[in-house]
C-alpha cells in the first residue's frame, strides 16, 4: 500500500518559518509535502521560493497572498496548515484553517488576548480538528531534564518556584525594533516571550494557573526614556543613517539573510526590521515582575527584563525535600569599541542543574549537550510533527490548545493586571478552559 503523503500548506513567510520547511522538505521529504504558502509580502514568499528550488533541492510551490487564503486551501488541498505569521494573526489562520477542514500547527504563542483564545476554544469545538502549539523550549535537553528531576518527585512536593529571565541588549532589543514592540501585534514580551517562560513553568510543575498579579513599565528603551538619559536620537531606522558606535545598530544592507527577507521586500509593505530601539510608538514593556498563583497552590515570582549585559535564565524550586536550581547562560552582548577594560578575572559562565537535598549536600546534575537550534530543541520538535514514526513521548511536551491557552493567559492577565491594578483570574478570561488543576487534564 503506497505511504499517505501529508499536505502541508504554510502562512507566514518569515524568519522563523524555516524550522518547518526545511525538515519537512529535506530529512522528513518521504511522508510530507509542501503544497503551498502564503503571506502579505510576496517578497519574502519569493526569498522562500527561491532557497527551496536552490539550496534546498526541492522545488518551488505556488504562492498566495493573505488574502488567497481561502483559495489556497481550495486549490492545493493542505491536511494541516502551518501557521507562523506575526503572533496577532496566528487565530484568523488557525481557526479559518480548521473550518476549511484542515488540522493546524502554531507557533508560539497560540495568540494575544483573551476574546482571540476563546475564539480558537470555540473553533476547535465546532470542527473537531486539531491544533498543535510549538513550544519547542520543552524539547532543549536542560529544561527536559529538569521536568525527569521533578517527576522522579527528587525535591518532594513543590511549593514555591522562583523563574528571572534575562534578554540582553542585542535579542531583548532586537524585539524593539520590529513589530513585537506593538503589542496590538506581539501582546508585548508578556505573551510573545514570556509563553515560553509561563509554559515550562506549566509543564514542569503539571499546574494550571489560576491568578495572576503584577507590574511591568517600559523603563529603558522608547524616545522617552532616552530623553531622561540624554540619549539624542538621530534616526528612526539604522539602515541608511550614520549610526557610529550605536550599539544597537542593526544594518539590513549588509548580510545576505538581511537584506533577501526583510530589506528588499519592504517595497511591499514598508515593514521595516531596523527601527530604532529609542523611538516613539512602542507599547510593549521591557520590565516586569509577576506573582502567579497555581490551582494546586503553587506560587511562582517571575521577572523578564529585556535590556541587560547577558542573557539567560535562572530557575530555583523549593519543595519538601529540598531545592532544584537550574540556570541557563546564553551569552553577553560585548562591543568592542565601547569595551571596559574588566576589573578583576573574567568569570566562567556555564548552564548548570544543581540539587540541594534538605539536610545532605548538594550535588549537579549533568544537562545533556544536544545539536541543533534553540539547543537541539528545534530538530526534535520536527521529528515530532513531521516524522510518521516519532519516537513515544514520555515526558508530555506535545501540546496542544489546552496547554498553548494556559501558557497565554498568563501573560494576557498580567497585561490587564498593569492596566487594571487589580488581580486577575484566569478561568474567568477563558472559561473553556474548565477547572482542571493539573496541565496534562488539558489537551
Ligand atoms: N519558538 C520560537 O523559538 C520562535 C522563534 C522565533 C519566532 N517565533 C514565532 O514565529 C512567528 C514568526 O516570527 P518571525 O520571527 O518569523 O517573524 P517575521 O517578522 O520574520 O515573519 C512574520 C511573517 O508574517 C507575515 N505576516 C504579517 N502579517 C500577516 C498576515 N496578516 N497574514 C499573513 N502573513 C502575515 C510577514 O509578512 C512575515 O513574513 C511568530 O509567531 C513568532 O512568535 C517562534
């Protein structure tokens, strides 16, 4: 019997869109199929069009503007659609998708606000098709082996977890200078980031959230604050403009990616990758702190401050028979040209899992080294959605709209809590999601 193809069409043809592609049509090429894509610029459709035929070795696929959308599905026959446009569209795809009688797989996060969360609950109610959310950070060999730690029960019961994510001033501000900055378009850091932070979380201690309280200000990039600090800004965008030692220049001239994907396709729709980090209009916050409560009882302090020297993340659990401290270092942003000289040695940065037993000492736990992007993430992640043989899932790091709504809401409640003042509950912006007390009761 001849092996059923999967059909896939893909909308939203960006940056990140080539974690799906490129398996699908290179190491998963035998069982999938890439019918279609589908964006606003068809510029960066071409740029996408031309790497398949070329680099690639496949061929190129019929493309179709935003508004072809329907016709696409019509024409190419796609059983599941990929959605990775910008975060504040993912619901329109996702749900015209699954009453076009497609399944759809998202990214992250699974939208912005509530109303749109609650439109793609209803969705998937009325079509009975399926949605998968792509938290790849599940699948990095650190935070996975944090999830064996914890269910192997090495700590007892958790009562408290401690969660502060650092972005430095090269990724925390490249968020600043595209559309992540509008939170009309991203839901700010709060949703667009920080769903990965809220769902490992989720996942790792198999907890549905219940409340949330917090605050968050934009207190370092913006014209405002560069007023306060006397920074004068001189351009609204670094291409084109003499920016010197700006440290936070980014040129789209210069490399090839740059200029195939963003810089030339702006003739189609002036979406510019470049803007200045200190300019005016940006609605998303760079600081904030949260107090989230659990439905089991569990309370999580959480903080994501986006302009910082380096970048990483520190975890600390505490439970009844002990503490869990896991950490990750991503890096620091260094300009040579504006360099100090150090002061002392230079420390020794590594991720490291640590356990420290009540009343023993402590002890790391080795993190296993994995290939591949967002730490080898991204290649298992791939062979979960695209491979007709994935291997069995023991620690529960597929999801679907579920767990991709528990993660969201999170970030939704602490965007009404900084408008509101007031403690917001979860279950009452999305009453679909039931009372569940534990993730894995959420599909
Ligand atoms: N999981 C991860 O680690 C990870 C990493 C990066 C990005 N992402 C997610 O991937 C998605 C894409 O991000 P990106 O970095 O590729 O951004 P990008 O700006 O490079 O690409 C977004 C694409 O969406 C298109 N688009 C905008 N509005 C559209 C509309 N109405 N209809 C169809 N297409 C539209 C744009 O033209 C662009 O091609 C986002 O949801 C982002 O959150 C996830």
């Amino acid at each position: 019997m001849a092996r059923k193809i999967t059909r896939y069409a893909v909308v939203g043809t960006g940056g990140r869109v080539v974690n799906f592609i490129d398996p699908m049509v290179t190491r998963f090429e035998a069982d999938n199929e890439l019918v279609g894509i589908c964006d606003t610029n068809q510029g960066r459709m071409d740029f996408h069009n031309k790497r398949l035929a070329g680099e690639l070795k496949y061929h190129a696929v019929p493309t179709y503007l935003a508004r072809d959308f329907d016709k696409m599905i019509k024409e190419t026959k796609p059983d599941v659609v990929i959605v990775t446009t910008v975060d504040a569209f993912h619901h329109q795809y996702v749900i015209r998708a699954m009453e076009l009688g497609c399944d759809a797989v998202t990214e992250k996060p699974m939208t912005i606000d509530a109303p749109k969360c609650r439109a793609i609950y209803d969705a998937v109610k009325r079509t009975k098709r399926k949605l998968r959310v792509t938290f790849n950070y599940r699948w990095a060999p650190g935070t996975t082996l944090v999830k064996q730690l914890l269910s192997s029960g090495i700590i007892g019961d958790i009562i408290h977890v401690d969660l502060e994510y650092l972005l430095n001033t090269s990724h925390g501000a490249d968020y600043f200078r595209r559309w992540h900055r509008e939170k009309d378009k991203s839901g700010g850091l709060m949703v667009h980031k920080s769903t990965h932070h809220f769902d490992l979380v989720n996942w790792w201690l198999d907890a549905v959230p219940q409340e949330v309280y917090g605050y968050g200000r934009l207190a370092f990039y913006g014209k405002e604050n560069a007023k306060k600090r006397g920074i004068k800004v001189k351009y609204d965008r670094y291409t084109g403009n003499d920016t010197g030692n700006d440290p936070f220049a980014l040129k789209l001239d210069g490399s090839g990616y740059m200029l195939d994907l963003y810089r030339e396709p702006e003739k189609y729709d002036g979406y510019q990758r470049d803007r200045n980090v200190f300019g005016e209009n940006i609605t998303a916050e760079d600081t904030m702190s949260l107090l989230v409560k659990y439905r089991t009882g569990v309370v999580l302090n959480y903080s994501l401050n986006a302009y910082l020297p380096r970048e990483g993340f520190g975890v600390m659990f505490n439970g009844t028979k002990g503490r869990l401290e896991y950490r990750e270092e991503h890096g620091g942003h260094v300009v040579e040209a504006l360099a100090q000289k150090p002061q002392g040695e230079e420390p020794i940065y590594k991720s490291h899992c640590v356990v420290h037993p009540l009343f023993s000492k402590p002890y790391e736990v080795k993190i296993p080294v994995a290939e591949g992007g967002h730490g080898g993430s991204d290649p298992l992640l791939a062979e979960q959605i695209f491979s007709k043989k994935p291997p069995k899932e023991k620690w529960g790091r597929n999801a679907g709209h579920g767990q991709g709504a528990a993660s969201i809401l999170i970030g939704i409640a602490a965007n009404q809590c900084f408008k509101t003042g007031k403690v917001i509950n979860i279950e009452k912006l999305c009453p679909a999601m039931g009372k569940a007390k534990r993730l894995s009761e959420l599909t």
